[in-house]
C-alpha cells in the first residue's frame, strides 16, 4: 500500500513515488499492530570518463643530403722485392734447384761455356728478398649523410 499524505510529498525525493510501504503483522514486541515499515530507495552516480582523440597539429619533414670533405689517415701496406746478382763464374758438376736462405729466394743461373771439356760453370746467383714497409697517407673523399628538417603547420580547422 502507498502513503498518499501531502506531510511526505516534499521536494527531497520523499514523495508518494518514492516511499513504498509494506504492512507488518507483528510490531517489534511481539504484539498484532497495523504498523507500516517504509523503505527508501537510494541512488547512486557512476562517473564514466571517456578519451577523444583530436588532432591538434602536424609537421612537414624534409630530407636533404649533405656533402662535405673529410681526411683520414691510414696504413698501406706496401712489398718491395730486392734483387741482388751475385757473380760466380765457378764450375759445377750439376744444376740446382732454385732454395731459400732464410727469406731470401736464391735463384741459380746456369751458362755452357765452351772448353776443351765441357762443365757446367755457375756463373750468377739471383738473391730476391722481400721487405716489407709501412707508409702513411692522408686520403681525402666526399661522404655524404642524410639530414631532416621538421616543420610544424598549424591545425586546419
């Protein structure tokens, strides 16, 4: 059953709509009284947050190459050969094949010569050696990199 008195229709919210009353057999003492228990609804908010994504401005990127000389040293490795002749003019009795001595390559050279016997005379030895030297040497070039220029642009709205 609904209260309908003009004492609870009150701006508040405890209006007729919005107290329900529910009729009780037994009071609190165990006695039979007509006796109304009133319930009051409550009302809760909910906060619902919420992103929106708007553009606010924007940029111009520019790509350029840029150029410039640069210098550098470095090491160049360079092999020289040494030759020698040595003069022998010594009779042999045999050819020999080309040996090494320590790290020099010694190369026999070999000639007749006309006797009234004929033996085999050495006549030179070839020495070759191998060095090796290190230099340094400024080289210069044109390298290149890349560069990006931003530009910020207003929002067009």
């Amino acid at each position: 059953m609904t209260r309908n008195d003009p004492e609870h229709d009150q701006p508040g919210g405890t209006g007729p709509s919005d107290v329900e009353s529910v009729d009780a057999s037994e009071s609190r003492f165990g006695t039979d009284v007509d006796a109304r228990i009133e319930s009051i609804p409550l009302v809760e908010e909910l906060l619902e947050a919420r992103v929106v994504s708007k553009q606010i401005g924007s940029v111009l990127i520019h790509k350029h190459v840029e150029s410039q000389t640069v210098s550098s040293d470095i090491e160049l490795h360079r092999e020289d050969v040494i030759i020698e002749q040595v003069v022998k003019d010594e009779f042999v009795d045999e050819k020999r094949e080309p040996w090494y001595e320590d790290d020099t390559l010694v190369i026999p050279l070999y000639e007749e010569v006309l006797v009234t016997e004929r033996k085999i005379m050495l006549t030179k030895l070839v020495r070759v050696q191998r060095t090796d030297r290190i230099e340094h040497t400024t080289v210069e070039g044109e390298v290149r990199r890349e560069v990006l220029d931003i530009e910020p642009r207003p929002t067009e709205e």
